[in-house]
C-alpha cells in the first residue's frame, strides 16, 4: 500500500526513580510515544550491577509480555519505538542498542540521524573496532565507548563524541547505575524533562509521555546540553558548543501528539490556527469540511471555524491496521487508502467538500481519496495541506531521502491539482505556518524549514546526499561541519583532551 505520510526515525524515553517500576513506566511512555516509530520497541534496565535489553520487531503491546517486564527490575531505563528507514532494518537496528565499554554496558536510544555516520563506522572499522550493524545509532555507541575508555569518564566520551557527530540527534543512554541524555548543538530533534515524585525524572520526545508516567515538564534538554541522573543527583554540563536554533518544524504540523506541549502552547492549537489561517490563505465555497483523520483533524475545524463551514466527518479512519506481520494480498494491496479509510457516502453524498490533510508529501493517497470521495457521491472535493510544500528531502531523522518522492518537487500547483483529481488545492504559505508556532512570527525561536526551503542548518557531506537531488536543485547549507568532526578520531582525540 502507497504510504503518503511522513514518517520519523523514533521516539526515546528515559527514567530514573529508584524504588519503582521502572520497566513499566517506560513500557506505558512507549505507548504514548507508539506514533513516532512502529516497526520496533525496545527496553533498556540498569539494576546497579548490569544492563538488560528486550527489543523486537513490532509495536510495543507485540514485544512486551507481562512477565517480561517483571523480569526487569531496577533504578533506570530507557525505550526506544522506531520507524525503521531503508537499508536499516531488522532485530539489530531495534534499539537500545547495547554496547560494552570494558566491564561496562551501556544501552543508547536515539532519535535523529547523523549525517556523518559512515565516514565516522569505516573510521572506527579500521581502528580495529567490530560492528553488528550499519546503523548510526551504533556508530555513535561504539564512538562514546572509544572516547569513553581514553578519558575513564562517560560524560566525557559523550561530550567528546557530540564533538565528532553532525546531524539531528536526541540521545538517551543508561548505564547500570546512571541514566544520561544529551541533544543535538541545533536541538533539531526534540528531548524534553520531566520530574517524577520527590526523587524522580524522566526525560522524552514529548510531553505526553510524561504525562502517562505521571511526572511534570520542567524544561526542554537544551541545544548541547549533556543531562546525568544518579544517586549524587541531576547534573547538567555542556557538551558542545549549542548553535543556532533549529527545531523541525514538522513537529509542529504532524509528528508530536496533538496533547504535547512546547512552550506552553499545545501542538493542537497550534494546528488548529494553521487551519485558520489555511482558511484566510485559501478560502473556497463549500459545503462541509472535512479532515483526512487523525492527523489533519485539528487544521481542519481550524479552517471550518474560520469561514464559517460547517465541519463533518467525511472518512473513517481504521486504527488497526497500521503495523502487522500479516502482509495483505496483492488484491489488497492494490486497495491502497481503503485498507485505512472508508468514505462515508450519507455524509459527503451531494456535498460541495473541502478535505483538509496536515501535509501533502508524495501525491498518491490524496489522489485515492479524492477519488473515494468523489464515487462516494462528493460534487466536488478541494483540497488544502496545512503545511507548505513539501519540495526538499530531508537528512536528519524523516524518510523523505529522494527528491524524486516529492510531489511538489516535480509539478506545479496546477499539475497537483490535476494529479490528484481535486477541484482544487492550496497549501499553507512558510509566513502563515510561522505565525501559528511559537515564536516563529517574531523570529525568536529558530525552526528547520529545510524540508520547505532547501536551507540546511548542518551542514550535508556531499556523499550523503548525492543523487538524491533532482537536476537544478542544489540544497544551501547554512552552517559548516565543525573543524573536530572534519579530524581523523584520533586527532580530535587529542585537540579534545588538551
């Protein structure tokens, strides 16, 4: 079945508290976080002495019995859910990845990509140092342990190593006695803090994970920023340098839950005023409004609300259907959106429909369900994006690799139009989805609009992103890799050290 959504990499969980349950508590922040990643989960537990990992194939409720959970006590654990991207799937790219540091183990939960990562692996590699992998997740692993073993210190192997590592990261590792997080110097993937009882924390992609676990948001992780948590309390330090702020954007319009919090402000209302102003940017006579559930549900009575149409439910959504082991038939393969959604024909029969999505990234489901719509008995369906155009892959933890999977990377607005049968379309302006995030209108809060502008924050090693660009696109990078991660490992080594 075509897939037109994005998809990330995964979403981390972290906790220490001491005296509970705390496999159970990450087991249930998962599933808050089950959204980001579905093709995987894993569990990590330090109980002073070692560090045991369960991960498998499949959603959460498919890996973990009750038993074993009860099977993990401990001080601390970190989870992991993922979405697995190409070239990088199966038991071994599951996460935590587990690794050894002499007598110590370690378990890492990332989310992100790094962009350097195979220069980083065949440099490894040669200096003797085995992989079970191709992943960057155990790049950066096998990377902490080198510095880590040099320096007899853990936080200074990460801090060495976030000196060496480019791309978009949010990290989350656990010792059997320590659990430490640390983000990306841009803080493109998202890492938030939470307290939990008197002597508890957790950390996570979003807030609604700690909302499950019954802790309270304190801040974010910041840019840089290395967070540990033991038994001598939370200590905070640099790792590197944080650098100009770069917060994806497409947090905001798809991927956080709509009951996530950033800055005060719930990602649904933000999506719910980018139907607003969708509405005031591309107005239409219509008789109902529709959304392209779940995710395109807040933008959409956004947009009703403001021009005053009435909002429907026009599709049904079916929730079980969104990872399985049980490959469908050919026949239903070619079923597409159907296997998903169903129209309903009593709602929309006759009607004059605008169908709102959160995004439009490569065509084909739109273009299926305008036509389930139209044979449900829709006179006319228009349709509208909540983001801009989705015109440049991106490097840093979304599956949009090629731009040739872009549709509004190869076709005009009237060649979309025509591709996906609608009546008409129109696409949220870059302006008008910075106006409804937090402090994008004003500028003081720096996004990621990479995936809109062809403006990249860190900078793309030319062998990471050639051929992916179609003839007459040349991405801009806007700041250079540091001079550390441009060092051969064992001089930066040194330059670190001194």
């Amino acid at each position: 079945m075509c897939d037109d959504t994005l998809h990330e990499e995964c979403g981390v969980f972290g906790v220490w508290a001491p005296g509970r349950d705390v496999a159970r508590i990450t087991y249930f922040a998962l599933r808050a976080l089950q959204h980001r990643g579905q093709e995987s989960a894993g569990i990590a537990v330090g109980d002073g002495r070692t560090v045991l990992v369960r991960k498998d194939l499949g959603l959460v409720t498919q890996v973990f019995t009750d038993a074993d959970l009860s099977a993990m006590p401990g001080k601390v654990a970190c989870g992991h859910c993922r979405y697995g991207t190409a070239g990088a799937k199966g038991w071994e790219s599951a996460q935590p990845h587990l690794s050894t540091i002499d007598e110590v183990i370690i378990a890492l939960a990332h989310n992100g990509t790094l962009v350097n990562f195979d220069a980083l692996r065949r440099e490894l590699i040669d200096m003797g140092i085995p992989f079970r992998s191709n992943t960057d997740s155990e790049v950066a692993a096998k990377l902490i342990g080198h510095f880590t073993r040099h320096s007899g210190r853990l936080r200074t192997g990460i801090a060495h190593a976030m000196h060496m590592i480019e791309g978009g990261y949010a990290m989350v590792l656990v010792r059997e006695n320590a659990l430490y997080a640390f983000r990306d110097p841009h803080g493109i993937r998202p890492l938030v803090l939470g307290r939990l009882g008197d002597d508890g924390w957790v950390v996570a992609s979003e807030t609604c994970a700690l909302d499950i676990s019954g802790a309270t948001f304190v801040r974010e992780i910041e840019p840089g920023e290395i967070v540990r948590i033991s038994d001598d309390g939370i200590r905070s330090e640099r790792g590197c340098e944080p650098a100009s702020r770069a917060d994806c954007i497409f947090e905001h319009v798809y991927f956080s839950r709509p009951d996530s919090v950033k800055d005060g402000e719930s990602f649904y209302l933000m999506r719910h005023n980018m139907g607003r102003r969708l509405a005031q940017e591309t107005p239409v006579e219509a008789d109902l409004v529709i959304s392209v559930p779940d995710s395109g549900t807040p933008a959409a009575e956004g947009f009703a609300q403001e021009l005053g149409i009435p909002f429907g439910t026009g599709l049904i959504k079916n929730r079980y259907v969104a990872r399985t082991f049980i490959q469908p038939t050919q026949e239903l393969r070619q079923m597409g959106v159907r296997l998903k959604l169903n129209a309903l024909p009593d709602v929309v029969r006759g009607k004059r429909l605008v169908m709102v999505d959160d995004s439009i990234v490569r065509g084909t489901t739109s273009r299926q369900i305008v036509r389930m719509l139209k044979a449900a008995g829709a006179t006319e369906v228009h349709v509208r994006s909540a983001s801009p155009m989705v015109t440049w892959p991106c490097f840093y933890g979304i599956d949009t690799g090629s731009q040739d999977q872009l549709i509004a990377a190869k076709m005009s607005l009237a060649e979309i139009r025509a591709h996906i049968e609608a009546d008409s379309v129109g696409f949220l302006s870059i302006e008008g989805l910075l106006s409804c995030v937090p402090g994008g209108a004003e500028g003081t809060c720096g996004y990621c609009k990479a995936c809109f502008t062809g403006e990249y924050p860190v900078e793309i090693p030319r062998e990471f992103w050639e051929e992916r660009f179609l003839p007459g696109f040349t991405p801009e990078n806007l700041s250079a890799a540091s001079e550390t991660s441009r060092m051969p490992i064992e001089q930066a080594e040194r330059l670190l050290s001194q």
